[in-house]
C-alpha cells in the first residue's frame, strides 16, 4: 500500500486562479469536494433551499493526475456499490481559502512606483521567478481516502506547507434541476446583472422576482424587489428606445449604446409571462459571481428552480498565456406565492423541484 501514487496531484502556476474561483461561493465554512478525471469540484450549500459549486477544469493546472484508490480485495467480488471508495469529502474552505492567500493576492504593480509600472518586469532578468512563470505555484496533493488535503506554496524561495483536514461527507441532495425542460433562459454580461441586483439593494428587499414575457416580438426581462423601505424595478430589453435624432456612432465606438442587452432569450410559452420569486439574500450571494464573469446564463424550469451560471475568464499565470474560462453554477429553489395574491406578496415555504443537471452547457 506505501507503493501508491497519491489520489490527486495537480500543480497550478497561479494560486490567484484558484483563489478568484473559489473566491465566488466563498459564503460557507465547509465545502464538499469531489474528485475526478475532469478536475475537482467544490460544492456549497445553504439550508437545502440554494447551492453553489465551482468546478476546477483539468486544463487549470499544468500537471493533473488522477488515480482510482482500488477497490479492497474482500470487496472486489461484491455488488455492493458502496465497497468502491468514494472520492469525496467535506473540507473548510475558509481554510483553504486563507491558504491560497497566504502570500497575498494583490496586483504585483501596486508595490512599484508610478514611474516603473509601465514596464511589466523593470527589474526582471531572462532567468527571474516572474519571467519564467514560477512564482505563486500552488501544489495540491491528496494521498488516499482519508488523508488530509496537502497545499504546498512556492514562491520565490519561500515554501509553505499546509495539511488540511478531511472530513466524511455529508450527503445530501442536490437542489435537482430540470435542464430538459426550461421555461425561460437569457444570457447577459454578468456585470449588468450585479448592478441591478446592487440597485435594488436600496429597499432592503426581502424577495426577489424575475419578469419575463415577449413585448411585440422584442424579448422583456425586469427584476422587482420588495421590501420594507418599498419597492424597486429593473427591466432589461433588445429594442432600444426612440428618440428624434440620434448621432451616428462607429461600430467600435465604446459608448455606443448595445444593440442588444439580452444575447439569448427563450421562452417555453412565446405567449406567457413566466414570474417567479426567490429570497434576496440567497441571491445576493451570487454577487461576488456575478461581478467577475463574463456572462451568466439565467434559466427557470418548469418548477421554478432558477439556475444562474457565471462564465468567468481566470487571468493567466505570471508567465503569460491565455485566459481560461471556467464556470460556477448556482441554484435557487423558488418562494411559494399565494395564487390569489398575483405575486405580490408570497409564502416563506419553498417548492419542489424536477431532474438533476451536473453539466456546464447553459452556453
């Protein structure tokens, strides 16, 4: 059994990385990892009624390897599926995520002065640690079903170690989601939808509610909030407003209006108006997500569970290259409204939900 290798073993050329990713569902104390193949998977959860998870991609690390614990041999012959280990487990993630951190995460030029921060390495020779990619390496190693979660720091000539317990998982379900039948997705830049949710922070909202219908062939999209300072509206829309002139403007003049605030927009009933309300607070913890993506993917199944997923490029490493894309996926169980109420006002109690959906395909 000393012979081996190591469950997990990935070594990242940016701590920074994986960091602003896990940065994003960074609300709870412990997270639930899963390891595969493909990468690792961080999952969060509040109260059974939302869940987040960010899923760190292979293609993060410059090395990813991954070995199948085997099965004990008293086992092996057995049906019983629960003889194989599982490659799960919970972990603090506030741990974790101070580790990340631990030789900070600011913007290496703010400790130059103004007259050298043109010049990305004013001191750097062809053999520094920041030419070569080399600071920052993060190491993550998992020995065996059990062991401790191992993260190695490097930069410079400085090594960190740190060993972070593991925990036995706590299963619980996953807030199913009903991608075979969606009664409403939109795509937009993930920051416009921060600033609304911002702006409608200014009632103390308690609930949130997504409007969306078809206006003569133009998609609609609004977000109202309630709450006790009053009431607070957001409309999204593809048909710009009209007026006697306007200037002409270059196609890639930045402040040329956007010919289109919604990229995608579909609904299961052309004809209907799909209205559906969530807690506020439980979105507002989808803020850090939406802030930093690219775009977000919001859809509504059938049964009303909203799922926001957050497109988010990772800068690259010190040592240049191109940005990846990565995802992070949220998922709201919606609030109860009384029927004869038209949704002013609506229960505290949540509905149920339809099938499970664990793939990253909103775009």
């Amino acid at each position: 059994m000393e012979d081996e290798p190591p469950v997990l073993t990935a070594v990242s050329s940016s701590a920074r990385q994986l960091f602003a990713l896990l940065r994003c569902i960074g609300f709870a104390n412990k997270a639930h990892v899963l390891l595969s193949d493909e990468g690792l998977k961080f999952s969060v959860e509040e109260a059974s009624v939302m869940e987040a998870s960010a899923f760190l991609d292979k293609s993060l690390f410059t090395t990813y390897n991954f070995n199948s614990p085997p099965v004990p041999p008293s086992s092996a012959d057995s049906d019983d599926e629960e003889a194989t280990p599982q490659l799960t487990f919970h972990i603090s993630l506030a741990a974790l995520l101070e580790t990340l951190q631990i030789f900070g995460l600011t913007d290496p030029n703010a400790s130059r002065p103004p007259w050298a921060r043109d010049n990305p390495y004013p001191t750097s020779t062809a053999f520094s640690n920041n030419v070569l990619g080399m600071n920052n390496l993060c190491r993550i190693t998992y020995d065996a079903p059990g062991a401790p979660l191992s993260v190695i720091l490097t930069e410079a000539s400085i090594r960190t170690s740190c060993d972070l317990t593991t925990y036995e998982p706590e299963y619980t379900d996953e807030i199913p989601f009903d991608r075979q039948s969606l009664a409403f997705k939109t795509i937009m830049r993930g920051n416009w939808l921060y600033d609304a949710i911002l702006e409608l922070s200014s009632t103390s909202p308690e609930k949130l509610t997504m409007h969306a219908k078809t206006v003569r062939g133009k998609p609609f999209f609004a977000l109202s909030s309630t709450g006790t300072l009053g009431s607070a509206r957001v409309e999204f829309n593809n048909q710009l407003p009209k007026s006697s002139f306007r200037a002409p403007v270059a196609p890639d003049d930045a402040n040329a209006p956007p010919a289109n605030l919604l990229e995608t927009f579909q609904l299961l009933d052309p004809g209907a108006v799909l209205r559906q309300s969530y807690k506020y607070s439980l979105i507002q913890k989808a803020a850090r997500a939406m802030s930093v993506a690219t775009k977000v993917s919001v859809r509504v199944d059938a049964q009303g569970v909203l799922s926001m997923q957050f497109m988010i490029e990772v800068e690259p490493a010190a040592g240049g290259g191109t940005s990846k894309v990565s995802f992070v996926d949220f998922r709201f169980v919606p609030l109860v409204e009384d029927e004869d109420e038209e949704g002013d006002e609506g229960d505290d109690t949540f509905a149920q939900h339809g099938q499970p959906d664990d793939e990253y395909d909103a775009f």
